[in-house]
C-alpha cells in the first residue's frame, strides 16, 4: 500500500557538520512526516565552530539538479536557504517562474551564526528584487530584516515596521524570527498576507546549540503547508518543534551546537500567541 506523502523541495547549502542547510530541512522535514527532495547550490565545509570553506556548485549542475526534480518528482512545496551569490539567486527565480509549486517560502539567509557570509551583497540585492516578490512567506531573522528594510530593529515597533516594508517589497506573508536578542523571552513577529498580524512569545533557552534554528523553523513551515495547513497554523506548528529542537540540547561539537530533531514536542513548545506586546 502506499500513501500521498507530501514532497517538498529544498534549495540551499550543505553543512559538513550535519547542523545547519540542507541537513536541516531534511530532518525537519522528516520530523514532520513529509518527503524532502535537495537541490544542492553549495558545499560547506562547517562545523559547530564556523565555516571554513565554500564551494559554490556550478550554474549548470544546479539547472541539472532542478531538472531532475521537476521530470520526475510532484513537489507542492518549495523552501529556498543558502544561495550565495547572484548566479544562483536568478536561477532560482526563473526555475519558480517556470514551475508552479504554489508555495515557495524564502529564507534569506545571509550569514552563519560564526559570522561568515553565505550571500554576497550583489546576491542581497538580487534577493530583494527578483526572489522575495514570489515569495508565499519569507523568514528573515533580524539583522536580515535590518538589511531588507532599512529600518534599524531595537524594539518591537521596529519589527512591526520591517516587516511591513519587506511585505511592501512582494513578499505575501512576513515571519521576523526574534532569536537575536538576549531578552528573557523571544518574540517572533507575523505579518499576513490579508493584514491580520500576531506575535509568538517563548522562554528563551539559554544555550550555545542553537545551530540551523532558522532553516529548522523554515523546513518546518514549509512541511506543514504542503500537509495543507493554513499560514498562521503552520507557522505556530512550527515554532512549537523548533522550541523542542532547542529545548531538549544535544552534545554535538565545542561550538553554537546542532538541534535534536528527534524531541518530542509538547504542551510545554506551544508559544504564547499575542495580538500586542
Ligand atoms: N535561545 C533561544 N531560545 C528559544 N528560542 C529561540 C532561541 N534562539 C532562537 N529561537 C527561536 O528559533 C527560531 C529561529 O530564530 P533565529 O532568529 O535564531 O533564526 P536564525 O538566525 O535565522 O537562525 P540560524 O541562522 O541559526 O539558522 C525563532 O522562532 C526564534 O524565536
Ligand atoms: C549551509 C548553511 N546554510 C544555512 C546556514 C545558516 O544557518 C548555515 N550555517 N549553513
């Protein structure tokens, strides 16, 4: 017997360490009982300490990746992650442009917790104008927020406004991940594509493992969509298996550690969902 198992597709970067990109999504995307497919646009050599070296693969390959996918797989969600430089970025947009997947969500990530950047700022660029207007949700964390919007984030006023400016750039609907701040709680902002707007509230988990949380809340995200949940359900969803991933440590390396896909989530995960703060 078989079953209609979702399949989704990631397009990022690989992390050696097992912690961050593509190695992420797919166990998040396990986790979360949906079939992962990878396109992979880059090689990191990473471990928990920083990145030592990338290799970008060739325009070529990523197109022959792409195409492998689209001749044979049904995917009805994709999520984008490490892109690196222009040439990557724009083919992308013009393989989303061609298929219609329904759902892309866009992580714009830009630099790795050691401080190494993973998009180039010609590749920012190209981000803001030819990928984030065909995005179902993009997930900037706050100093990518920053660098979309312009708008300098030291409150939660200054969330509200990022994420109104990056919406007003094409992106439908606007997560702003809050796990840089050194507050006690976390707050996570959404902006919906119809307007409607909350925040989610965590304790914050005082730890260094707190490796791929970005990719992990993305993958996530994109599984429950492709399982046919509505925005604000997956997002919530979620954000409630990252805090597990988070919460439940494991001891993997002597720097900012990987996440435990395998923790359970429970009553505890659930953030407190907010109309105001
Ligand atoms: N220490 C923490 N305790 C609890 N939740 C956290 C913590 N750090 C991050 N989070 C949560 O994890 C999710 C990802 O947030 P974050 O802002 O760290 O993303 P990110 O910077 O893109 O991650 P990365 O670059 O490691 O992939 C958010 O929902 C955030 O609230
Ligand atoms: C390959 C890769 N993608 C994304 C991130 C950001 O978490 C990282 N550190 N490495």
């Amino acid at each position: 017997m078989t079953n209609e198992t979702p399949q989704v597709l990631t397009i990022a970067g690989i992390d050696s360490s097992g912690g961050a990109g593509i190695s992420a999504d797919l166990k998040s995307f396990a986790a979360q009982h949906v079939y992962g497919a990878n396109v992979v646009v880059a090689l990191t050599a990473q471990n928990t300490l920083g990145v030592q070296e990338v290799l970008m693969i060739s325009p070529e390959m990523i197109h022959a990746q792409l195409q492998s996918i689209v001749d044979d797989l049904r995917i009805s969600a994709v999520k984008s992650g490490m892109l690196g430089d222009v040439v990557t970025v724009e083919k992308v947009a013009d393989f989303l442009k061609m298929n219609e997947f329904g759902t892309y969500i866009l992580d714009p990530v830009m630099v790795a917790k050691g401080g190494a950047h993973l998009l180039n700022d010609k590749a920012i660029v190209a981000v803001k104008s030819v990928l984030l207007p065909l995005a179902t949700l993009i997930t900037p964390n706050i100093p990518e927020a920053e660098v979309l919007s312009g708008v300098t984030i030291n409150d939660h006023q200054d969330m509200m406004k990022a994420a109104l400016k990056i919406q007003k750039l094409g992106a439908k609907n606007v997560l702003l991940k809050g796990g840089h701040t050194s507050a006690k709680h976390v707050y996570d902002y959404i902006l919906l594509a119809d307007g409607h707007h909350f925040w989610m509230k965590s304790t914050r988990v005082d730890t260094k493992r707190t490796h791929g949380t970005g990719d992990t809340i993305s993958a996530a995200i994109t599984a429950q969509l492709a399982l046919g949940k509505d925005m604000k359900t997956a997002i919530i969803s979620a954000k409630a298996y990252v805090d597990a991933t988070i919460r439940n440590g494991i001891q993997v390396g002597h720097g900012h550690g990987p996440l435990n896909h395998q923790a359970k989530v429970t009553e505890v995960n659930n953030p407190e969902v907010l109309a105001n703060v």
